[in-house]
C-alpha cells in the first residue's frame, strides 16, 4: 500500500494557503517582493505549478499508459518561473489569489485519488508527478509572509 501521508500535508499547506489569502488585503497582494515579483504572482506561480500537476495527470488518464508524462529535460526551470512572471504580475491581484486557491483544491483531489498503481509508476518513473505540493506552497507561504513582516 502507498504512503498517501501527501494528501494530509497537502491539505494542511492549502489551508494555510487559503488562510494567508483570506487575511491579505488588496494593496498586499500587489505588494512587491523580491525579483521583480509581488505577493499575487507568487501566489500565480504556486497555481501554475500545482496546474502542471493537473495537467499532467489528466494527461495520463487520457493517454491510459501505465507510466507518466516523462520529467522535463533537466530540472532547472527557472526558465519557465521567469516567463511567466510577466503574465502573472498582469492577473488582478485578488484574482491571482482565488484561482491559486481553486487550483490547489483541484490538485490535491487529483493526487489524492491517484491509485496505488500510478503512484508506484510514477515513482519508478521518477516522480515527475510531484504528489506533495505541499513543499512547495509551505516555501512560497514562508516567503511571502516574511515579505509582508518586513
């Protein structure tokens, strides 16, 4: 049987997330952050890449395969991180923050219900299909909080 530890952790990081976002105000959200960035692009940037895991997993049910989409070449990606950037500092603030949150339900309900057979094959397969995104929004959440002490 699968470890599914992922679906708890995941919960509790987008509750946190959904925490963080209920108690920000506008003008925080467009408040700029390191690199170019504000809060809401930060907060765009965790929706793209939990909608990557979405994507990636509706695309291998619909390929049927018994192995996931392949890991990009490489993993250094801050190539995709900065060509986003413009678009996601382009979304409404509030926006930005209502589909990050709607986009981390539906990730977490993806990885969730993922079967211990696709969770063994893409584990074999190096898990290019990152089940805990809760890692990931825990390092923005800590990031944009120590941004708005500051």
């Amino acid at each position: 049987m699968a470890d599914r530890a992922y679906v708890q952790e995941n919960e509790a990081e987008r509750n946190r997330l959904a925490a963080l976002v209920a108690r920000l105000s506008d003008a925080e959200l467009a408040r700029p952050m390191p690199a170019g960035w504000t809060v809401a692009s930060v907060l765009g940037h965790v929706a793209f890449w939990d909608q990557r895991i979405v994507a990636l997993i509706e695309a291998w049910r619909h390929r049927d395969a018994r192995t996931p989409p392949p890991l990009e070449d490489g993993r250094d990606v801050d190539w995709i991180n900065d060509a986003t950037k413009p678009l996601l500092i382009a979304l409404d603030p509030r926006r930005a923050a209502e589909l990050t949150l709607r986009i981390a339900e539906t990730t977490d309900r993806m990885v969730a219900e993922l079967s211990d057979e696709h969770l063994a094959a893409n584990e074999r397969a190096g898990s290019p299909i990152n089940v805990r995104r809760a890692v990931h929004r825990s390092e923005h959440i800590e990031e944009i909080e120590a941004a708005l002490r500051s």
